[in-house]
C-alpha cells in the first residue's frame, strides 16, 4: 500500500522529470534558432537512437511476451529500428526531408482549414470573421506552395519556437501542476 511519503517521493521525481524535460527542451530550442544546420541533425540522431531503443524494446517484448497484439508491437518495434537506423545513418537527409514534409503538412493543414472555416462562415449568419480567417489561411497555404523556399526557410524558426514553448510548459508543469491541469480541465469542459 502506498503511503503519503512514496507518493511525494513519486512527485519530486516527477518534478525533476519535467525540470530536465523543459530545461533541455529549450536549450534544444535555443539552439535551433541559433544554429538550425547544425542543431537539427543532432535533433534527428537523438530521436534516432530513441527510436532504435523503444523498436528493439517492443521487438523483444512482442517475442518475450505473447499477447493478442503481439504482431502490431512486433511491426512497431521493426519499423522504428528501420526509423531509428536511417535517422542515424542519414541525419541530414532525414531533417531535410522532416522539414519538408512538415512544411507540405501545414500548406495542406492551412488549406483545409480555409475550406472548413469558409463553409462554416457562409453556413451561419453574421460569421463574416471565420470567412476572412478562412481567405487567409487560403492564401497562406497557396503562398507556402508557390513559394517553397521562402516558406522552408521560416519553418524551421517557428518550430524552434513551439520546441521553447513546450519546454516553458513543461517547467510550469514542474513548479505549477494545478494550473496544468486547470487548463486541461477547462479545455475538456468547453468541447
């Protein structure tokens, strides 16, 4: 039976998860915005070797240990040591083309957001605001397609920043539990 002391000793470990967490989340962060060329295939070996590591895990425990979805974790655990051995093989290659399909996937997000925004607009009375929004996302996602390029080369920033963020909400995590899970509260009250 657990006793209150376990249970703060579980959240200071906790606690100095998410410290660490954040803290090198937004080094790592930092240092894409600093210096993306070399930060970013650093970024790839290190979700390289965590891949290799979770695939072998799942492979061996999908053998070891039978259950009815032994074949899905088996599958799992090969591709991500297929992942896991390219990314370390081939970092650059493989944070180029992160980026680039990261990049098609928000043209793509932006354009299907535009579509869904101005059918919602022109359905509902008065919701001029959602077509305009959904006239901007349109011209974002065919501005990101004619310009490739341009669009690229500011991808990388602005997932720098989303990688800051995270590691900011992770530390607020650490030292603020309740206020994370005041806002997941009001998120999952207001759907």
């Amino acid at each position: 039976m657990a006793t209150p002391a376990d249970s703060q000793q579980t959240s200071g470990s906790t606690r100095w998860a998410f410290v660490v967490g954040g803290a090198v989340t937004i080094i790592i962060g930092i240092l894409l915005l600093l210096n993306p060329s070399a930060t970013a295939p650093f970024v790839v070996q290190v979700v390289g070797v965590f891949f290799l590591a979770m695939g072998l895990f799942q492979a061996v425990r999908a053998i070891a240990r039978p259950d009815h979805i032994w074949g899905w974790r088996l599958a799992l655990g090969i591709v991500a040591v297929i992942g896991g051995v390219i990314a370390l093989a081939q970092p650059l290659a493989l944070a180029v083309v992160s980026v680039l399909v990261l990049y098609f996937g928000f043209a793509a997000l932006a354009a299907l957001l535009a579509i869904i925004e101005i059918f919602t607009g022109l359905s509902q009375p008065r919701a001029w605001g959602l077509v305009a929004l959904g006239i901007l996302q349109a011209l974002l996602g065919v501005m990101m397609i004619i310009y490739p390029v341009a669009g690229t080369m500011i991808i990388l920033p602005v997932v720098a920043l989303l990688v800051i963020a995270i590691g900011v909400v992770l530390l607020v995590g650490a030292f603020r539990p309740e206020m994370l899970r005041q806002g997941l509260d009001f998120r999952l009250s207001h759907r």
